[in-house]
C-alpha cells in the first residue's frame, strides 16, 4: 500500500524565504521526493525529485496546466504573453513560434550586443572610490541589457532609472495574496507602472515600423510573427510577447548580482576565469569567445544552481501522477522546487557549497537530466534559457578579466537570499578595483 505524502503545515505571514529553510528541512528529514505544504489558504505538493520533475514538464506536458487563478497580475500585466499563457495546446504553439522565430536565430546579435554595456559599466565600477550596493547596479546593467537586445537602442539614462524602478517593483508585487477585487494602493501603482512600461514599448514599436529599419533585434523579428490563420500579430500581442520576454530577462538581475557575490567571496575561483579569458587570443570578447570558456559557463551553471532566477514553478495536473512510494492526485496544485532540487543530496557532491566543478563533462553525465533546471525543463521551459546562459558566461569572463573584487558586508552573515518572483540577497556590498 502506497504512502501519504509527508505534511509540512505553517502559518500564512510566514515569508517564503523561512518557508523554504524549513521546507528543506523536512525534505531530508523525511527523505522524501515530495512534501504536501499547507500555508492556509494553499495547499501545494512541493517536489523536488528528478523522476517526478520529468514526468511533470515532460510526460504529462499537455495536462500541465499553470495556476493563473493565483497570478492575476501576470494574466492583466501580459494577456497573451508566453509568461502568463495557462498552458494549453495553442499556447505552447505560440510558445514554441516565438522561439524558433525571435529566441533562437539571433543569439550571436544579442550577445554581442551586450559587451559594451557590460564594459561600460565594470570600468564605472572599477572606478567607484567607495563600496556600493551591487544590487542596484546590477538592476540597472540587466535592464539597460534587455533595453539593447530589444530595440538595439541605448535607453537614456532618465528612462533607465525610470524603467529599473518600475519593473522592481512589479518583481516585488508580482505575487499578491490579496484578491484582485481589493482595491490597495499597492494594486493601484502595479497597473499605473504595467501600463506606463507598456506605453514605453510601443513606442518603440511604432518608431521601429515609422523608420523602415530591418534590424535583426527581438522586436525586428517580433514584427514579423504571424497567427495560425496568417494575419500577423497585432501591436497588443507583440507588446504582450515583449513584456513576458523583458520581464523574463531582466530576472537575470538576481543572478548578476550573486556572481558578484560569488565570484568575490571566492578569488580562487575568480582567478581561475581570469587565467581563462587570459588564454584566448583576442581582447574583446563576443559570442564567438563563448565555446571557448567552458569554466566560465561551469560557473555561470553553479551560480544558477545555488541561486536560481527562479526557485520554483507552480503548475497544476490534471491527471494522478504514479510513484513507487507516492500518488500525487489530479488536479494538485504543485511547486516544483528548484531551489530544493538543485540542493538534493542524492544528487550533488557538495549541495550547499560552491563547486563549479558540479559541472565537468564526467560530472554532468552522472546526474539525471531533472536535477538542474534553472530556466525548467521540457514544454515549459524558459524560451531565453540559452541567451541568460551565455549573458551570464559573458559577464563572468568580463568580471573576471577586469576586476579585484572584495566582498564588504555590512552585518555578519548577508548576504542572505531573499525570495519573491526572484531569488535576490538582501544586500551585496561590494569595492571593485581595476585588474590591469
């Protein structure tokens, strides 16, 4: 006779963050693949075992179905965005256009893009006499970054300080408890910014389509995508598709602000990317470089691993999902842990350490594909998952080539991850020195 699944019960004002810390606790204590977690009025099972992750994303793909009646202001912010689609056959239809048609056939052009920004920015910071927060640094990195391989544009730096405030603040209010029909000053200023960040990228769009310009940007090839039936997108969807993609991609600010926490807490490992790029005959780095700094992209995976953008997707089954120990019912809203799965003892030599090495050739091969999945897995895996890689890689091999890096928290113990709709620390407080 199978077994229950093992119940974790909390209050409902407990911050995820703890949640997750005790959440992990059980799982070892029970060593189970999966834990019921109540947190009244949820009831989640939580998972974070490989076999059960892939029959989820994978062989039970079309009776996946997303928890939109939780994440109204993901379905009002983009409508028809991949982000916010339920999960349904034309969806990953849609899905699947936009990544053959914009992901995919320009990765080069988006990473090359990106090495001046991050240029510009690593010199200001070398030349910074004070430490400073890296966070706020990184926000504004990420969403300048995003703004190029968009529009290929440089956004002006009133419009930058403008936009990274709005879309952390949508990051922070993404998920509400509150019911939609609670009219909050909270509720008031996430749809006052939406619709002011939507203002902003069709104006974009229009000037685009005004001047002519064929440009092999992710809004150039946008403007090109068609329906089923032949007619092309119109203007709401285009600017739904380039809000779920620059919401997607500006959540890379969590994860370009914990390599600067990780490369400065670890020299070691800094240094060893340094001798890396060292090695390559030319200067400037670009997406060509990329194939040849495979440390820099094993780092760039154990970053992910420990801090993932994400640490958790929510769909919900609509048939019973079998295993040896367990049955998960249909029609069980689910979390799919990340953050846990990416700790699993089973799995990883050192869990809650940093050890690029995770990711040597030997190493990976042992591993079941499901145990690292930082953009997910599958039919529902993060369309940009290839481009933040390499946007990653990049910056780490920039980093490394030009940058000391000294770690100066203000309190003991920070930073400490703070989790949302990202994974963020709490604070970075880092002095940067120049290399040369």
């Amino acid at each position: 006779m199978k077994k229950a699944l093992p119940v974790y019960t909390t209050h409902p004002f407990q911050s995820i963050t703890r949640i997750m810390q005790r959440v992990e606790v059980e799982f070892n204590k029970h060593n189970a693949p999966a834990l019921r977690v109540k947190v009244p009025p949820y009831n989640f099972v939580m998972v974070r075992d490989p076999d059960i992750l892939r029959a989820v994303l994978t062989d039970n793909v079309m009776s996946l179905r997303k928890n939109t009646d939780d994440l109204w202001r993901f379905r009002w912010l983009l409508p028809k965005g991949g982000t916010a689609n339920p999960g349904t056959a034309d969806c990953l239809a849609r899905k699947r256009k936009v990544l053959k048609s914009v992901a995919e056939p320009a990765l080069s052009y988006y990473i090359d893009c990106l090495a001046p920004i991050f240029d510009e920015f690593i010199s200001s910071w070398n030349s910074k006499t004070e430490p400073f927060q890296a966070k706020a640094e990184a926000a504004k990195l990420t969403v300048k970054s995003t703004f190029k391989m968009f529009f290929s544009e440089d956004i002006p730096d009133d419009v930058l300080d403008s936009l990274s405030y709005k879309i952390a603040f949508i990051h922070r209010n993404l998920f509400s408890r509150m019911p939609v029909w609670v009219p909050t000053r909270n509720k008031y200023q996430f749809m006052k910014y939406g619709t002011e960040i939507r203002g902003l990228f069709l104006q974009y769009l229009l000037e685009r389509r005004a001047s002519g310009a064929q440009i092999p940007d992710m809004i150039g090839h946008l403007q090109h995508l068609t329906n089923e039936d032949g007619t092309p997108y119109t203007d709401q969807e285009i600017i739904d598709e380039i809000c779920s993609g620059y919401f997607g991609g500006t959540a890379l600010i969590g994860a370009v602000t914990w390599s600067i926490y990780w490369l400065a807490a670890h020299p070691d490992v800094l240094q060893n990317a340094r001798k890396e790029v060292d090695s390559l005959p030319s200067v400037k780095l670009g997406a060509s470089d990329l194939q040849n700094l495979p440390y820099c992209r094993m780092v760039a995976k154990e970053i992910m691993r420990l801090t993932p953008p994400f640490w958790s997707l929510a769909p919900r089954i609509a048939t019973t999902l079998e295993h040896p120990e367990y049955d998960i019912p249909a029609g069980s809203k689910m979390l799919l842990s990340i953050h846990h799965t990416h700790r699993h003892p089973d799995h990883w030599q050192q869990p809650d350490q940093f050890y690029p090495e995770h990711f040597l050739p030997e190493e990976e091969k042992k591993r079941p594909i499901y145990a690292f999945m930082p953009f997910g897995k599958g039919g529902r895996a993060c369309i940009g998952q290839h481009v933040s890689l390499m946007f990653l890689q990049l910056f780490i091999a920039m980093l490394a080539a030009r940058s000391k890096i000294k770690h100066l928290p203000s309190k003991p113990n920070n930073p400490v991850p703070v989790m949302g709709f990202e994974t963020l620390p709490n604070e970075v407080r880092v002095r940067f020195t120049s290399n040369a």
